[in-house]
C-alpha cells in the first residue's frame, strides 16, 4: 500500500530510541522526511549520519521546555519548507501510589507530561500553513488505570479527552488528531520499568501472560500503526484512541 507520505514533513519527539525513533524510521522509510526531537544529540546526530541531513534534522532539547515546540516546527519549516503533522510523545512520568506522590510530584508530571503535548499541538497546528495531522503517543492507562502508576493514570485520561475535544475543534479544516495507546512495548523504558521489580525476569514473564499474543511488542510494529495513522490514507480517522497492545486492553 502506498501511504502517500513522500515529501511529507513531520516532527517526531522523544525520538532518540523507543516508540519515537521507531515511528521516524517507518515514516523516513515511506520517503518522509522528518524533525527529530529529544535530549541525546549524540544519538540523533547518528540519524543525520543514517539518512542524511536533506531527509532528517535534529533539535537536541527537552521538550518539557516551553520553547520547544515551536523550535521544532520552525526548524521543519526552515529545512523542509512544510509540516504536515507530528508524533507527540511525552515519556513517562515515575512509577508511584496515588496517596504516596507528593504535589511536587504532580506538579512536576504535568508539567513534562501534559504542558508539552498542549504546547506541541498549539506550535504545529498554528505554524502550518495546511491542515496536518497530530498524533499522540498516550498508554493503556488512558483508559484503565495500571498498577502503581497514579501519575500516568491521572494525567493520561486527560490527554485523552484533550485529543476529542481538539479533532472537535479542527476537523472542520481538515485536521486529524489522533491517540496511540501502546500496551508494553519492548523498549528502554519498559526494561527499565521491570529492572525495577525485585525480579525483573518474573515480572516481565507476568507482562507476556497477560497479553493475548503472549509476548511483548516490537517498536517497529508500533511504528507502523504510527506512520499509517499520520498518512493520507487515514484521511477519515480523527478523534480516536487506537491501542497497540496485544489486545491487553480490556475496556472498549
């Protein structure tokens, strides 16, 4: 199938490994070019290496900064001349108990999980000169809440709601706002999550036999459904939270 993505322009955050990183290589692979954002420079100067700078450009920073999002989109515009849409990925906030997280804690989480993906949608759908498309990496915890991470429940939902409300706000023009729903995907966070159980090996055997398909997710079969939903040929997908889970996910 061809996704209609050549010459497309899309800014990808937290796209130095993971889930961000997977979807820009799908997306450069389906001949896009793309705006790499995250806080290792080493690593995306390697992407620039890989693909060359007339398909990649990178901007090392936090995008918990208030300036980043409009750094990334006019970083695109200057490289490419366009934008066309953005992966919005925010990381994760720490593990924790609803009554056990201070309102530092929860200060802070909004601050680098909820604030940046407004700021985000707010800089690509403002410094686009067509309609684009947005889509948001969220969890499984936007729908039911996992275990001893109150700051991902809590926050996650709302994300949630944000993305109906804004494709209620857009669409009329043509914009697409989408929610991506990862289950457990094989990647550094998530090895990171398990290391710290008291065993991380059973922890990990726990995940897979709660998953359907009985095993964790590869990032490139997230980056796929990353790279279907930004292109031309889900032009009737908006306002919609799709899991990439295994079928994990239990609520409708």
């Amino acid at each position: 199938m061809d996704l209609g993505l050549a010459s497309k322009v899309f800014v990808i955050t937290a796209a130095s490994a993971g889930l961000g990183r997977a979807a820009a290589d799908q997306l450069l692979a389906e001949g896009a070019r793309v705006v790499l954002v995250a806080r290792r420079a080493e690593v995306l100067a390697q992407a620039v290496t890989a693909y060359g700078a007339d398909r990649v450009a990178v901007l090392p920073a936090d995008l918990a900064a208030a300036d980043t999002p409009q750094r990334a989109v006019d970083l695109a515009l200057a490289s490419f001349g366009r934008l066309d849409g953005a992966l919005v990925s925010v990381g994760g906030p720490p593990r924790g108990t609803v009554l056990g997280t201070a309102d530092q804690e929860w200060t802070e989480a909004f601050e680098s999980v909820f604030l940046p993906a407004l700021r985000s949608a707010r800089a690509v759908i403002g410094g686009a000169a067509n309609p684009v498309t947005l889509a948001f990496v969220l969890s499984t915890s936007a729908k039911v809440p996992l275990p001893s991470m109150a700051l991902s429940n809590g926050l996650r939902p709302g994300l949630a709601m944000l993305i109906k409300q804004l494709a209620d706000e857009v669409g009329p023009v043509g914009t697409r706002v989408v929610g991506l729903l990862p289950g457990t995907i094989n990647t550094e966070r998530i090895t990171w999550l398990h290391s710290q159980s008291a065993d991380p090996a059973a922890t990990r055997a726990a995940a897979e036999a709660g998953i359907p398909l009985r095993r964790l997710g590869r990032p490139a079969e997230f980056g796929l459904v990353a790279a279907f939903v930004l292109s031309p040929a889900a032009s009737y997908l908006t306002g919609c939270l799709i899991p990439v889970d295994g079928g994990a996910l239990r609520a409708l």
